[in-house]
C-alpha cells in the first residue's frame, strides 16, 4: 500500500527524515523496521525512528534506493510493509544508549519510551552528523562524541563509554551503529559484566523469514532480531568480523 510523505525533515547533505501515517506502524514497538517500497527503483528495510499519530523513517544517502529516498517531499509516495521483527526489551533501571551515525535512528523511540534514568552516547564523524542533537538533550542525559573533536569528546563511542562506565554503573547498554563499534560496545560489556542489546544490520529481501539472506550464524536478522541480546549475540561468530553482500557471498565488515 501507497503512503503519502507528510513531513520532511533535512538533518544535512546526506540525511532527511520522513514523516507518514500508517496505522499499524503506530502500534510498532521500538527497533522494529518496515519494508520500503521506492516505485520503479527498489525496497529496502528501515528503521521507525518515530512511532506516535506519525511516524518516520531517517534516511542516510548510501545507495541507489536511498538516495531516491532523500529526494522525496512532501506529498510523494512511498509502499510500506510491516511493521517486522524483534524490537528492543525494555529492561528498567539506569541505561546508557550507544549510538553511531545513523544507529540513533531505531533507538530514539526506545529512548522517548524508556522509563528508567538514561544516558545516551550521540557519535559521529563530525558536528554537522550528529542527528537529533537538541531532542535528545530535553529527554536524556546526553553525552556527545566526534571522531574529529568538533563537538563534545573528541574520539570514538567507546573511548566515550569506557570514561563514562568508569565513573558510574549501568544496569542495561542499548547499542545501534556500525557493527565495528557495536562489537567493541559488546567486549566492553563482556570485560565488564554487562547486559546489552544490539540492533543488527544485513542485506534483506524478503523481511519476514523465508529468503535467509539475513541470516548471521542461523539467526535470521529480520525475524529473529534485528534486536538480540547479549546471550544470543555470544553465539554470533561472525559478529563484527562478516556479513553477506546481496549475492549472498560472504565479505568481511
């Protein structure tokens, strides 16, 4: 089914939200994703990263079907399918939310949702990346990094995480980016007792089971995830080492 673009949203050059109203994306749960028909060019999987009376899909320019997604305004249209998959459990107590780039994305509406004291890591290569900045400070206790140093701590998520966990405890690590990052967020918290989740990335087709393009050790990211926990991480060999391109060969990350 066709949906009409309500809202738009540019963060920058490379990333704009999205904003729609599909009834059953309302009644998402934090993580989960949808599938996203781009007419005459592809479907992809995304993100909600707002589920409410609107909801939103943030979109970063990487290939040919979101870089049609960027071009889109309001009034264009766009197919929805879901929403799909496992989303984040909501633990309680004192969270520290890990994210990266574009990984803020599936995590905003857990962190709007979350009802325990929350401290969130905002990283990016540089200032201008950062997204969602000043709607995170009213709603969290936020810490930013840059890789470059141009905003907050100069260095990456996890030299942040490491300082911050050093001089406080956390009760659950909540973590979307880069897979190089999360795998460093899941060590840090294997080295220090930890619990966490993580939402996972692969190369979907189907989005509900059947292709097993998705699939990361016999878990298929779109149906079994693409949130897992730390325990089911644990089994992942390939975690942070390998995924699958959309021919189905295995490439390193």
């Amino acid at each position: 089914m066709l949906y009409k673009i309500e809202k738009v949203i540019i963060h920058d050059s490379h990333h704009k939200t999205l904003f729609f109203s599909c009834e059953k994306c309302r009644l998402a749960e934090p993580g989960q994703f949808a599938m996203i028909w781009i007419p005459s060019i592809d479907e992809i999987p995304m993100s909600l990263s707002h589920i409410g009376e609107m909801q939103a899909i943030t979109v970063k320019k990487v290939g040919e079907a979101t870089h049609a997604l960027y071009e889109m305004e309001e009034g264009d249209r766009i197919g929805i399918r879901g929403p799909y998959g496992k989303g984040f459990a909501e633990k309680g107590g004192k969270a520290l939310f890990v994210a990266g780039g574009i990984g803020i994305a599936p995590l905003l509406p857990l962190i709007k949702k979350y009802k325990g004291e929350k401290h969130v890591i905002l990283a990016a290569r540089t200032k201008s990346m950062l997204l969602f900045e000043n709607e995170l400070a009213k709603i969290a206790r936020l810490h930013i990094a840059t890789d470059d140093g141009s905003h907050g701590f100069k260095g990456f998520a996890t030299d942040l995480m490491k300082k911050l966990i050093d001089e406080q405890e956390f009760d659950i690590v909540y973590t979307c980016g880069p897979e190089i990052m999360m795998k460093k967020v899941f060590d840090i918290c294997k080295k220090n007792g930890m619990d966490m989740q993580a939402s996972l990335e692969r190369y979907m087709k189907c989005g509900i089971g059947i292709c097993d393009s998705c699939s990361i050790n016999g878990y298929r990211v779109c149906k079994d995830g693409p949130v897992f926990d730390f325990a089911t991480i644990s089994k992942m060999p390939d975690f942070g080492k390998w995924k699958r391109n959309e021919a189905g060969k295995k490439i390193t990350i």
